[in-house]
C-alpha cells in the first residue's frame, strides 16, 4: 500500500501541500472506508505509508519514492514535509506509464489531475521491477536508463549520399499512411557527436528501416544496434548481395531505384509495417 501523490512542484524541495478536496479521490472505496472513516483523514495513518511523488505528465516528469516526515491540515489545505529515498532516484513518468497497472493507476488523468489517492498495490515490488528493466550502459555512447519510444516516429538508416534522397521519400511516403513520420540522423543535431543523434533516434523509434544498398559499414553498425534495442528493423536493399550472410535470415526487400521501383517499394513497405503495428 501507498500513497500517491501528484502535483506540479519541485519534489526535492521537501515541503508541498494539497488541497483537501483532492485527497483520497482514485481511490478505492474500502480504502477511503480505512483512510477517512469518519469524514476526516485519518492523517496520522497515511503518513505511515510509502509515498510515490509524482509530477503531472506521462513523459520526461520525474518522480520520486520517499515519505512524509511531518503534516499539519490548515485552512489553504494540508502541509507535509518529506524525504525522498535518494538509494532509488528520480523515476521518470513514461516508465511509470508504462508500469501503472500495476501501480493500480486505472485512468491515465491520475498522470494529469493533482491529487493524493491511495493505491493497494505495492510501490516497492514495483520500482524492483523497474531496476530490474534498466538497461546497461554502453561505453561508446550514451544510453538512458529506461526506454521512451514515439509509437509515432519511423527512423531511416542509409547513407546521406544524394542518390537515396528519393527512397527517404518513399520511406517517409509509406510512414505517412499510418500517420507516422520518419527522420534520417541527418536531420537532427541535437548532440556534437552525430553518432549520439542515431542512438537517439533508433531508440525513440517505433520502427527502424536499414537500406542496406551498397554495404556501407555506417548503416551496418546502425542496424547492430536497432537490433540489440529490441527494435522492429525492415532491412531494404537494391542488390540482396548487399545483405551480409548474418541478416539473410532475416526478411528483406529489394527494390530498384527507380519511379516504379520506388512506387513497388512503398507498397511492400506498407505491408511490411501494417503486419508490424498489428502484432
């Protein structure tokens, strides 16, 4: 059991409020029964819980596990002091999203409404399993701890040579019919190293096509890591020689670089994607 309390403050400042009317509401009615058996919070008690600080959002807010150390109720509402468990760290709001059923959070609103609810699940078997999903961080760049993909976003791996400008289209056409987007590293620069810029890209991605077209060792090592991600890859190529031995198992599709080549390749690619997003 714990309390979950969401407002848009600075939770490491270690002091906050909360409006009365916003306390126990999401919150199950026997719970509400224990917690405010005679119409007043039972404050005493609910200060003994675990707490899970959260911001508003379901994106890159953070959230903190600690508890209340001291509360007074006055008129503007109730006041609490707070530690936050500094052996645990901010938590941020898209991985707890993706984790809220089990956080017994059954409307995504409770992720944009302030309040205090109380939730009969247990916080710490759940942030166990959150650890337990961090990634290992690579040397050669940098990786967060927790994956943020766009359900919305298609990501190109080719070369930035001229000649693939018009399969980029295509790529971006096919995107389109499921409203999707698509972007080349190219297009980005967000970091100094543009090879940080593709990890970014790939590992925000909901899809990763790889043109494997004249065996260029960028797009290789690109398609290495879309792989070690976990990401759904659609390999293309113009010649199926392109394609090491290694990935000839893997599904591909050759295409001629040409109008009705490209027109062919945005059909397969439609089909390739529709059989992806309907999984």
């Amino acid at each position: 059991m714990f309390n979950l309390i969401v407002r848009n403050v600075d939770w490491k400042a270690g002091r906050a409020n909360m409006i009365d009317g916003r306390a126990l509401v999401f919150t199950a009615d026997r719970l509400k029964s224990q917690f405010q058996p005679d119409g007043n919070l039972a404050l005493d008690d609910l200060v003994k819980l675990p707490c899970l600080f959260m911001q508003e959002g379901i994106h890159d807010e953070l959230a903190y596990v600690g508890h209340i150390t001291r509360h007074q109720i006055t008129p503007k509402g109730i006041i609490f002091d707070f530690t936050v468990d500094r052996h645990i760290g901010p938590l941020p709001n898209f991985a707890l999203y993706e984790l809220r059923s089990a956080l017994g959070i059954d409307d995504e609103f409770e992720f944009h409404h302030t309040h205090w609810a109380v939730k009969d699940e247990d916080l710490y078997h759940v942030v166990l399993r959150m650890f337990a999903s961090r990634r290992t961080r690579p040397n050669v760049f940098e990786l967060a701890d927790f994956a943020n993909v766009n359900d919305r976003l298609v990501s190109a791996m080719m070369p930035f040579a001229k000649d693939f400008s018009d399969v980029y289209d295509t790529i971006g056409e096919a995107a389109k019919s499921f409203r999707m987007n698509c972007q080349r590293a190219d297009e980005i620069w967000e970091n100094h190293s543009v090879m940080q810029d593709i990890v970014n890209l790939i590992d925000s991605s909901r899809l990763v096509v790889c043109d494997l077209s004249g065996r260029n060792p960028n797009v290789f090592y690109e398609a290495g890591i879309a792989h070690t991600l976990g990401k759904e890859v659609i390999l293309i190529t113009q010649k199926l020689d392109d394609i090491p031995f290694d990935l000839r198992h893997i599904r591909n599709i050759v295409y001629d670089n040409h109008s009705e080549g490209r027109k062919e390749l945005a059909k397969k690619l439609i089909a390739t994607m529709e059989t992806i997003l309907n999984r």
